[in-house]
C-alpha cells in the first residue's frame, strides 16, 4: 500500500460519517499532534535537536533521539555494513542538521517492516485534515 492509499484509507476510517462525528475525530487527531509537539520541545529542550521516534505497535518502546544518538547509530550501521539504515539515518540526521533552528518536531515512524521520517509543519497539518475532512464528506 502507497502512502497516499494508506492516508486515504486513514481518512476514510476517521472522518465521513456524520458532522459530529467529524469534529470529534478532528478535535482527537488535533490533541494527538499537539501532545507530539509538546513532547518533542520539551525533549529538544533537555537534550538538543534530535527526532522523537514513535512506534504504533510498541507505544512504550517510543523514545527520542538527540543528534548524538543519531550520529551514534549512523556509525553502528556503517560498521555493520547495512547500506539501508545508514542511509536513513544519514537522511536523519540531514534533518534534524536543517530543522534545528525550528520548532518543526521530527518524528519517525516505526512499524513492522519499515521507519519514515517526517517533519511536522502545525500550519501544514492543519490544511491537511481539513482537506481530508473535505473529501470524506463525498464518499
């Protein structure tokens, strides 16, 4: 499944059943962004730029990571020579170089059989749910 069917079918399942239902999912979706913002500066703050990684599954296996780590883990997968996870973690740590004079949180996604990066834009979200708001009304 592409990232787009899995952000539609993630639309479809939150929003489009009735207005009052609409609003409580916007309003759940709102709070949950809002708590990862939280989070993360609170973390950024004690312990310097890094990403706050996230995992669905495992929920207590979430943690952050500052830079340090991030450079840390870089060097553990060179020297265990898997190209993949060097790069991601180079593509990492690229980020969280760029968006540290933000207050953009960087969260990485955890699931089974992958890990994304993404970097939160509040302003960005905010059209994003209201886009898919929209189109789960025409279903």
């Amino acid at each position: 499944m592409s990232h787009s069917e899995a952000v539609q079918k993630l639309s479809n399942v939150l929003f489009g059943r009735d207005e009052v239902k609409n609003r409580i999912a916007l309003s759940a979706v709102k709070m949950i962004i809002g708590d990862i913002v939280t989070l993360y500066n609170e973390f950024k703050t004690a312990e310097g730029a890094g990403a706050l990684v996230f995992n669905p599954h495992s929920p207590e296996k979430s943690l952050y990571m500052p830079l340090r780590e991030i450079q840390r883990d870089l060097i553990l997968a060179e020297e265990a020579m898997d190209n993949n996870l060097k790069k991601f973690f180079e593509k990492v740590q690229s980020i969280v170089v760029k968006e540290s004079g933000t207050e953009k949180p960087i969260v990485i996604m955890v699931t089974e059989d992958s890990m994304s990066v993404h970097v939160i834009d509040i302003n960005q979200t905010e059209e994003r749910l209201k886009e898919a708001l929209d189109a789960a009304k025409y279903l």
